[in-house]
C-alpha cells in the first residue's frame, strides 16, 4: 500500500531542504564534483556511441579523455598566447578609453567643460564608481589565494571525477533506477526521460551554439580588425548561453571598441555591427531550431530568473544547477498542470458525471 500523499510531500521535501542546505553549505567543496558530474553526463552519448562501434567502456571512456586533452592541448597553444596578449592590453588600454571618452563627451556637449554643471558632475560620478568597482573586483580576483586554490582543485580533480563518473555512468543509472519507490517507478523514470530530454537539448544543443557563434565573432571580430576581437568574441560566445546575453554584451562591448578605434570610418563600424547582426541571424534561424529545438520548455524568462536566484542563494555553483534544476521545476510543473487538467477542481461537474456513469 503506498503511503498517503502527505508523508509523501513531507519525505521528498525534507530531501529537497537537505540537497539545498548542503549545496549552501558545500558550495565550493562540491563544486569541482558538479562540474565533473556535468562534463560526464555532455560526453556519455558518446561513450554510447562509442560502445555500439564495439568498444568497451573503459576503452571508449579513455579515447574520450585523450582526444579531449589533445583538443584542449592544442587550444591552449593556440589560442592561449593571443587572448592573455589582447586581455593584458585591454587592461593596459583602458585608462586611455577613459580619457577618451572624456574628451568625445566635452567636444560634443560643451556645457560639460564648466566645473559646476550637473551633467559633469553625474558623469564623473558614473565613472568613478565604474573604475572602483572594476578595480575592487580585479583586485579581490588576483589577490585572492583561496580563488586560486579553487580553481586549481576543479582543474584538477573536475576531469578525475568526469573520467570515473563516465566510466560507471550506465550503472549508477541502473541503481538509482533500483532504488526509485515501486509504486511510482514508472512515473519517475517518465519525469526523469522529459527532464533527461529537456537538458540534452538545452545544454548539449546550446553548448554546441556556443562553441560555434564564439569561434565565428573571434574569427570574424579579428578579420575586421578589431582590437581585442578575441576576446569580446570568446565572451559573447561564452554568455550566448543566457538567451539574448551574449549578443547583448558582445555587441555592446564589440561597437563600443569600434567606435574608439574606427571614429570617423563609419564602414568599419559598421562590419563590426554586422558581424553580430549575421551570428543572430543564423543562431535564430539555424543554428538554434537546429541543436536545440522548439520543444525545449525552458523559457529565457525563467532561465534567467533561475541563474540569478540560484547565483545570489548559492553563487557560482547556484549558476552551475540552475539550468537543471530550472528543466527539473518546469517537467514538475508541466506535469502538475497535466494533472490538474485531468482532476475534479478544474473539470468539476464534467469530472463528477463521468464517475457516475461508471
């Protein structure tokens, strides 16, 4: 007999308020082993595949992380050299884009030239508190010995972690499928299906998006000619996984440069804004119906709410579950309304002459 729905509600959402309040209090502990977690479960359709070509899993899960490091390997030397370059020089410049801008704004509104005005004032104001936030981050960035430690720790034990988890993915899906409740077995391994689903769209598909719209703005950005093409480019592609970010910050950041380095050639600055008009163009049209489907269910809207919520609650590693757990809350919720369509408070009278005739 299973028991009542109240026990029920109260045992799974004690697991709830326990998976939360380890994740507040271990965030940075458990973060390399999430991150490991994510990296297995993005390459275990490729162990699969690997596997139905007649390689064993050990096998397959060994050519999986020595390609992986050849590839990582041969960007790092490629591509590591010119991005720390352009982002030294980026630092280096940006006292000059300061008295740059300053310039443009009192050539163009001379009022701002008088030492009383208000809009030099507020201007001055914006700038100041700009450059210290800016500065206190940085600073608190490089001089902190404990975010060093940490990243050195994920860089290390994040790919041991993937390697074993891959190795033994199939059969800790197995045993937790042993240990789901027999009674609701088959509505969990349905749940569990539309939210497996819901992520190899989204992340497996927005990741490739990713991949594909950063290396096209690098290339593209450093084909015109843009000063730190690179790495306005890499961030674009970076935050293109936030829906409508990374072409809202990397065309932003992209013409702001142009507009600096291009003042007066208006063509150039122009390519430089048709660079991001193209990627919107075919990630819309392409590449997204494309990699990561209509059917997805996860609306930017709610993403977006879900990365900031879990970020301010948990940090980074709040970031790094949103995404899943925002695909875990929506399949829920589908699944609620699904159920709720089908009872008695929504269908009422229908519901209650369809019982009598039986």
């Amino acid at each position: 007999m299973a028991l009542p729905v109240k026990q029920q509600v109260t045992i799974w959402g004690a697991a709830a308020a326990i998976f939360f309040l380890l994740m507040w209090l271990m965030g940075q502990v458990l973060l390399p082993f999430i991150v490991g977690g994510a990296i297995a479960y993005v390459l275990d359709p490729l162990a699969d595949r690997l596997e139905a070509r007649g390689f064993t899993r050990i096998w397959a899960t060994v050519v999986i992380f020595l390609l992986s490091i050849l590839i990582f390997l041969a960007a790092l030397l490629l591509v590591l050299p010119t991005l720390v370059g352009q982002v030294i020089a980026f630092i280096e410049a940006a006292p000059g884009f300061y008295e740059t801008v300053r310039d443009v704004l009192v050539e163009r509104f001379p009022s701002l030239i008088q030492e009383d005005s208000t809009a030099r004032q507020t201007i001055a104001d914006i700038i100041e508190t700009a450059r210290s936030q800016i500065g206190g981050v940085v600073s608190s960035v490089l001089s902190s010995a404990g975010s060093v430690m940490n990243s050195l720790v994920v860089l290390v034990v994040a790919p041991v972690v993937a390697f074993y988890l891959l190795l033994d993915w199939d059969r800790m899906v197995a045993g937790i499928d042993d240990l789901l409740p027999r009674d609701h077995a088959p509505v969990l391994r349905e749940l569990a299906t539309d939210i497996n689903r819901t992520l190899a769209s989204f992340v497996r598909g927005q990741g490739t998006v990713c991949l594909i719209l950063g290396t096209f703005y690098a290339i593209a950005l450093m084909l015109v000619g843009l000063q730190f093409g690179l790495v306005v480019g890499l961030v674009a592609g970076l935050l293109t996984f936030i829906p409508y970010v990374g072409a809202l910050v990397g065309g932003v950041l992209s013409i702001g440069l142009a507009l600096f380095q291009f003042w007066g050639d208006w063509v150039w600055i122009a390519a430089v804004a048709a660079v991001f008009m193209v990627g919107q163009a075919v990630e819309g049209n392409i590449l997204t119906p494309k990699l990561v489907g209509s059917s997805v269910g996860l609306h930017p809207v709610w993403l977006l709410f879900a990365l900031a919520a879990f970020g301010s609650l948990f940090g980074f590693v709040g970031m790094l579950v949103a995404v899943p757990i925002a695909a875990m809350i929506g399949v829920l919720a589908r699944y609620g309304i699904a159920q709720y369509r089908q009872g008695r408070l929504y269908r009422g009278l229908e519901a209650l002459g369809e019982d009598r005739d039986i």
